[in-house]
C-alpha cells in the first residue's frame, strides 16, 4: 500500500549524508504516527544539526500528549543536548496547548538541578511557563 511505500522513501533518508535531505526525511516522517517513527524522532534529538533537531521536535510535539512520557523519559537522558531538546518539546506543547500538563511538573523541578547550565536556564524558564499555565488551567484565570 501507499502508506508503507512513501514512509520506507521517507526513512530511507534519514540518515542522508546531506543535512538538509536529513533533516526534509525527518520532518516528513513525522506524518506517519507509530512507534517507529517516534523512535525515529526521539533519537534526533539529540543530533548535532540544528535543523534536524528542530524537525524532531517539532514532530514531536504534534503527538504532545500521546509522547508525554517518553519525553518525560528523555530528560533524564546522559546526553544533555536530548535532555535541552525535551525542554524545548515541553515548551512547544504548553504553547500549542497540552490538555494535561500536571505529570510535566515534579520531572522539572528534577532537572533544574541539571549539571549543564544550559539545560538549568532552559529548564528553570519551562518550569515558571508550565507552571503558569497549569494554574491557569486550574483556576480558568489568565
């Protein structure tokens, strides 16, 4: 069928030594919800490129409640771009409006003890956001 053809063209490339095919591939694989391509778009992010990195991110958070725990998962990655990259993930969801944000904040609060100051700065400004809006949803308040 249609669907199994165009996402085995699709995964093809993911991996393109050309950057702006990889990063097309990964943006694109995320038209096709499954575990695979959630495998796909969890491993990017902890990739060098930048581009591709966002593509991964922004697929994820199309599936932002279904991959909650998976990204809670990945903040406790060894590698700290991926941990960086799920901040940003939980940052894009609350924006685009998560219906359930509560299970996000005891993971936050973890990570803003975070050993990379990069990741504490990301973290500590995704946890006062998500805060913020969880309070919003409590109380119906802005």
């Amino acid at each position: 069928d249609y669907n199994q053809i165009i996402q085995s063209t699709i995964k093809s490339k993911i991996n393109s030594s050309n950057l702006n095919v990889a990063a097309s591939a990964v943006f694109a694989i995320s038209e096709f919800p499954d575990e695979e391509t959630f495998d796909i778009l969890f491993e990017k992010l902890g990739d060098e490129n930048e581009i591709i990195r966002k593509n991964a991110i922004n697929g994820i958070c199309r599936y932002g409640n279904m991959l909650q725990n998976r990204i809670i998962e990945a903040l406790k990655s060894p590698n700290w771009v991926v941990r960086n990259s799920a901040l940003t993930c939980i940052q894009n969801i609350i924006d685009y409006g998560c219906e359930d944000i509560e299970p996000f904040l005891i993971p936050l609060t973890q990570i803003c003890e975070d050993n990379n100051t990069i990741v504490q700065s990301n973290a500590l400004t995704t946890i006062a956001k998500t805060y913020h809006e969880y309070m919003k949803q409590k109380t119906g308040k802005n």
